[in-house]
C-alpha cells in the first residue's frame, strides 16, 4: 500500500477523489496506527510517521468511500495521572463523517476489567465497537439556499426524527424512524400547514445507546450520548451506514429547505458518551484524556457538570477547534440553518464559573459562518451556578425556562402570578433589554421534550416514571402541572373538556407572546407520555409520535361509535394551525422592540403602544398587580403604535388586539375599555369547544361586558 506524507488539515478523513488524507490529534500518543478495516474482520495497520504540532497524518492513494477504519494509540497508561491510551483499543475518529455499527457492550470496550476499576485490559475492543467511514463529500445541492427566517417569524417546532415518523400511516413502513422519513410529503404538509418556519431536531450527532441501558432492554432514545461530533446518528438511515447517512441527511434538508422549513440542530458539545472514569474507551479517552476532558483534582477521575459523567475542557484549544470544526461543518456541508446547544452553561465553564466572555463565546462572535445561523442556549448546567436564563452574549437566543414556569403557573392558579406573567407575555425585557437584546432573545415554550407532553401538563398532578426502570426517581418532581380533576385518563367529560380548554389556553398564550414561540412533536393534537416526564430511554411507542386517524363518520367498522379522542386532536390541532397563522398575520405579536409603554411618536395615534386593565376596564395600578387573589387581567396591543420599521424603513401598522386572561376557577365579567376602540370582534375563545369562533366572530363594542368561562382567554380584533 503506498503511504504519502499528506496534509495536518483538515481533520479526519478526507477524500479527493483520488485517495483519502487522514489527520488526528493526540498530545499524548507515542504513536498512532491508522487501522484499515475490512469485511472479514482483518484489518491493515498504517503508522502515521507524520507529525505537525501533535497532528499525525498521511495520505492514502486509492482509499475510496465506504472505507471504514479506525485508530489505534500507542502511549502512556496511567490513570492516576490521566493517561488513559491502549492500543488494544480501536478508537473512533472524532472527526469521522460518518460511523457504521454498534457497539457489544462487553469488557473487551473497556480500559478495566469488571469488578477491578483498578486493573488495565488488554481485550481487543474492534470486532465489539463501531467504526468511522470515509464518506464522500460531493452531493448535487441543486438550487438549494437557506431559507434565513428572520426571528420575529420564526416559529419553531421541536421533533425526534424518529419519534416524529415512526407511527405515521403516510409513510412507507422503510422510510419510518428515518431522515427519508423526515422530508417525506406526509410530514413536509404537515408542518407547512401548521405554519411552522424551522423544526428544531433532538440530537442527531453519532450518540451510543448507554451499556446500562442496553443490559435493561431500553435505548437512549433522545440522543444526548454524542460520540460523533461530524456523523448523522446511522440508525436514522434507511440506505445503509457506510456514508449513506450522510446522502439521506442532506436530502432531507434540501427537502424541508424547499419547503420553506429551516433544520436546527440540538448539538451536545458539553461532555461525550465516555461517561466517567468507569466508562468505555471509544475515542476521545483513549486519544488524548488530559485534551479533552476536565480531569478532577485527582486526574484518575472526571468533572462533572453536565449528571453525565464527563464534561469537555472547554479551555484546551484542541476542544474549541473541535467544537468550531463541527458547527461549520453542519453549516457547510450539511447545510443546516442553526443550532440548539444542550447545557449550553458548560459551554462557558473555562475555569470553573459560567463565564459570559468565555473563549468559546469569543470564537462563536468572530466566526463569519457560525456567527450568522441561528444560537440558542439551553441556558442552565447541573453545576453550581448554573442556571443562567438572560446572562448569555448578544448574539444568542436562549430558551427562557422563566417563560415556561410563569405561564404554567399562571394557567393552574398560582396567587401573585401576574405582574411576572406580564413580562414573560411581552418578552420578558427584565431578562434581556438591559444587554441590548430583544424580545426575540427569548424562545418561549410550555413544553419540550424534556418533561410532560402538553396533554400530560393538564393531566397528572405527578410524574409516572415506572417504565423507566428506577423505581419513579428520576425526572422532574416539581412539574407546574394540574391534573384538572382526576388523575391520568379519565371518562368524565367536565374534566376532558376543562383539559382540553387548558391545552388551547396554553397554545393561544404561547402564540400571543413577544419572542420565538416553540411547540413540541404531538402537542399541536395532544400526544400523550401517560405520565412519563423523562421518556429518555423509551424508544417505543410510549414516546413516538400517535398520528390521529383521519376524519370519518363517526362510526368504528364494526358499527360501534368511535373513540372520541381523535375528534379531540383533530380540533386541538385545528386551533394550533389558527393560533400560529393568527400569529404570523399580525406583526403586533411579533415585535422586535420591546413596548414603550407611552405613544409612539411619528404614529399618529395617542394611545400607548399596550396598556393593562382590570376585569372591570379600569387601567392597572401598582395594587393590582400584587393582589394575591387576582388572577384576570387584559392587555390592549396597539397595532398602529409599532415603533419599528419595515423592511425597506417603511411604517409597519396592524389591527389592535385585546386580549383578556382569565386563569381563575370562576366565570368573570370582563368590560371592554372606553377610550381604546369603539367596536372589536371576537376571534379567539378558548371556553368554546372549537376555540375560534366559526366564520365571522361576536362583535363587542366599548364598555360591553364578556363573560369569561373558569381558565379562558378571549381575543378582542379592532381593524387598523
């Protein structure tokens, strides 16, 4: 086999069309062998003699796509001292395009053998571990271009590429589970018509299905287990795993970019799937530990700020340019539109604090790629000091968990709720004017992957984690949640229909709010978890996505009346598809700037650009907004007071909106204000069963009274 010198970069595996350039990084290897592997378990061992500040390489004429290898290094082991290489280990590429295989999850992975933490094991790990795979980078992208959504439009929609596909009768049984599956016809339609701009995917990065987990016939469904910063997780494809995954990825972005839908990435850069220091070796341990990890005091075991085991060393040089490599890469080549980043508060840990102006932030600034997708932080860690909702740089979004505590709150009857309900309804300024963000900085959410579905929010006052197999200790114990009534499912219409009104209550405060709204896979039709609130490792139809049956005449096949759940999810995920183009129709809920709170000068029009009132119609006063009994408020958005300008400078006007808010158990009255409009119109309801009113709404003039059923909320329209 001819070896030439080749090049130190790029990193990886790189093929010209003629051979393939392998580069890695080791600080810490005596040597490395590039080890070729082939289709009856052989495989042939190249030294990389080559070496440019700790990066050996080589290039390697006539290694064609589809090649799958791995590596072998040579070097110290001292786990007392952090040195963790064996060269009976095959390890992983860290920037391997694409991996195929699985992993046996016996001794022969591990650095140890069972029961002696302290022993070294010298088993060969590669007829037990995946492999990387040389892939070819050349893909006819067509006329392919970012659809850039700007924020104030953007409408996010968080899915699992197999939770998502994996019941929908649309879809051919080899296409579910899949990225095939992703852009198929079916799903495109469904989310246009929802009106969704951008589907925010858990984690499709190369992860590894956790030992534990495998032994207890579970899987990590969500993927927050990244071993492969550069690969698409092979088991979403429906071609093959030697490169095919990295073809079907693409294709399915070029198909939701056709479409008007933006792909963003929830990236897991804070620790890796080695787990602690009794974790397996698959690559990064096994290539440079010192580099990659932050080694505790006692450099035999990990920090750990992430409950994972493991966090990356977010101060080494090796692991930003990792971490950089990977997200203009996903941009690049893969054509993707931003990223969500997982415990992004890690990400800040240069020493120990969360660091605003860490180097990781500093890099991300100055990128001229990364710089102008789409950034939003997860933006709390499990280590001390780690909640840090608003504290993120100006560039970044962040998901605002203030947000998602506030509305729950409000909706199940908290007292002194208002006054903060306020902020997070107009975007929350408290958290970002003072930085010089917008509203926008703020994506809101009720409900994510992380916690109840929004059907299970309305529907168990308590998590019910039983099939997780840990006696119900995991998950959240502090939910926000009420059950309206009865614990779990239940027959009793009154509490159906009270369930049902507070899921559209939910989905109408959402899409009202200043910021990025996001909705989670199934909540526009009110998918349930029955109770589970941490369906991490329940890759079944527990987690996947129930698709509601197509409307019928009411009647099963075998005469008997149907199921009325269905026609429940039918209407619930009409009134999502009102509220998101209700949303997307009226720029006053979808401000840039934050409120004045006085006229907009240049406006023409005296009134504030939003005002509060009581149920009775009175402005709110100070007292109002403390009274622990109060629960009801309005607000008048004024459409003809919006201060910032179009896209070419013009004046931006809309409609004006009343909205009123009532989170008491009681039917109120509320009186429609005297001097800010003489005739509205109804156009949302929640207290009726549909939730927006049938053709053209009631008509409502200045002073009138409205009933508002027990938690409702009604929307009032006057024409600009």
């Amino acid at each position: 086999m001819q070896v030439w010198p080749g090049q130190a970069y790029p990193l990886g595996a790189t093929y010209d069309g003629a051979g393939t350039n392998f580069a890695v990084f080791s600080e810490a290897a005596d040597r490395i062998e590039l080890c070729l592997l082939h289709e009856d378990g052989s495989e042939t061992a190249v030294e990389l003699r080559e070496t440019d500040a700790f990066v050996r390489h080589a290039y390697l004429p006539g290694v064609m796509p589809g090649q799958r290898y791995g590596f072998r290094v040579h070097g110290p082991y001292a786990p007392e001292r952090g040195l963790r290489c064996n060269s009976a280990k095959l390890l992983l590429d860290p920037y391997a395009r694409a991996v195929a295989g699985r992993i046996d999850w016996g001794e022969a992975v591990y650095g140890y053998h069972f029961g002696r933490p302290d022993s070294r094991n010298d088993l060969d790990s590669a007829p037990h571990t995946m492999s990387s795979v040389v892939v070819n980078p050349y893909f006819d992208w067509g006329d392919d271009r970012p659809p850039r959504t700007d924020y104030h439009r953007t409408v996010i929609y968080e899915a699992h590429v197999k939770g998502l596909t994996m019941l929908h009768p649309a879809l051919p049984k080899e296409l579910r589970g899949t990225y095939a599956g992703l852009a198929h016809p079916a799903i495109v339609e469904h989310l246009t018509e929802l009106g969704v701009t951008a589907i925010e995917l858990m984690p499709v990065h190369q992860f590894v299905n956790d030992h534990r987990l495998v032994d207890a016939g579970m899987a990590n469904y969500w993927g927050y287990n990244t071993i492969g910063y550069f690969a698409p997780h092979n088991s979403y494809a429906s071609w093959g795993d030697r490169g095919q995954q990295v073809l079907e990825f693409k294709s399915a972005v070029r198909a939701l970019h056709k479409a008007g839908i933006e792909i963003i990435l929830d990236v897991v850069y804070n620790h890796t799937a080695e787990g602690n220091h009794l974790g397996p070796t698959l690559s990064f341990r096994g290539l440079d530990n010192h580099s990659y990890y932050r080694l505790a005091d006692n450099p035999r075991y990990y920090m750990d700020t992430t409950g994972t085991g493991n966090s990356l060393l977010m101060r080494s040089p090796h692991v930003l340019q990792l971490i950089m490599d990977s997200l203009r890469y996903w941009v690049t080549e893969m054509h993707v539109d931003g990223f969500r980043f997982d415990l992004a508060a890690t990400l800040a840990r240069q020493f120990h604090e969360v660091d605003r102006l860490s180097s990781f932030f500093d890099l991300v600034q100055q990128d001229p790629v990364v710089s102008q997708v789409k950034l939003i932080a997860e933006p709390w860690d499990v280590g001390e000091g780690g909640y840090q909702v608003g504290n993120f740089p100006p560039l970044w979004t962040e998901w605002n968990g203030m947000y998602r505590d506030t509305v729950r709150d409000l909706w199940r009857g908290e007292p002194r709720t208002l006054a903060e309900f306020a902020s997070r309804l107009t975007g929350s300024s408290d958290l970002y004017q003072d930085d010089g963000r917008r509203p926008l900085a703020s994506v809101n959410f009720v409900t994510c992957h992380d916690g109840f579905t929004l059907r299970d929010l309305v529907s168990y006052n308590d998590k019910h984690n039983d099939a997780n197999g840990e006696n119900n200790r995991d998950g959240e114990n502090h939910n926000r949640s009420w059950n309206c009534g009865a614990e779990g499912e239940t027959d009793d219409p009154g509490v159906r229909a009270l369930r049902l009104r507070q899921m559209r209550n939910f989905i109408a405060t959402l899409m009202l709010s200043q910021g990025v709204p996001m909705l989670s896979h199934g909540d526009e039709f009110g998918r349930t978890q029955h109770g589970n609130n941490n369906a991490y490792c329940q890759d079944g139809e527990l987690a996947w996505v129930h698709w509601p049956e197509p409307e019928q005449d009411g009647r099963d096949d075998d005469g008997k009346d149907r199921d009325d759940k269905d026609d429940e999810a039918r209407s619930l995920l009409e009134f999502t598809r009102s509220m998101v183009w209700l949303r997307r129709d009226h720029p006053v809920f979808r401000r840039r700037r934050f409120f004045h709170g006085r006229p907009v000068e240049g406006t023409h029009d005296d009134l504030s650009d939003i005002a509060w009132f009581t149920p009775e119609g009175e402005e709110m006063k100070a007292r109002d907004w403390q009274a622990a009994h109060a629960r009801a408020l309005s607000v008048f958005l004024n459409g003809r007071a919006i201060s910032e300008p179009g896209p070419r400078g013009e004046r931006i006007s809309d409609d004006s909106f009343l909205l009123m808010f009532n989170a008491s158990a009681d039917d109120l009255d509320f009186v429609v204000p005297v001097n800010h409009g003489r005739q509205w119109q109804v156009v949302v309801d929640t207290g009726r069963p549909e939730g927006v009113p049938p053709g053209q709404g009631d008509k409502v003039a200045a002073g009138d009274r409205l009933t508002l059923l027990g938690r409702s909320l009604t929307v009032l329209r006057r024409p600009a």
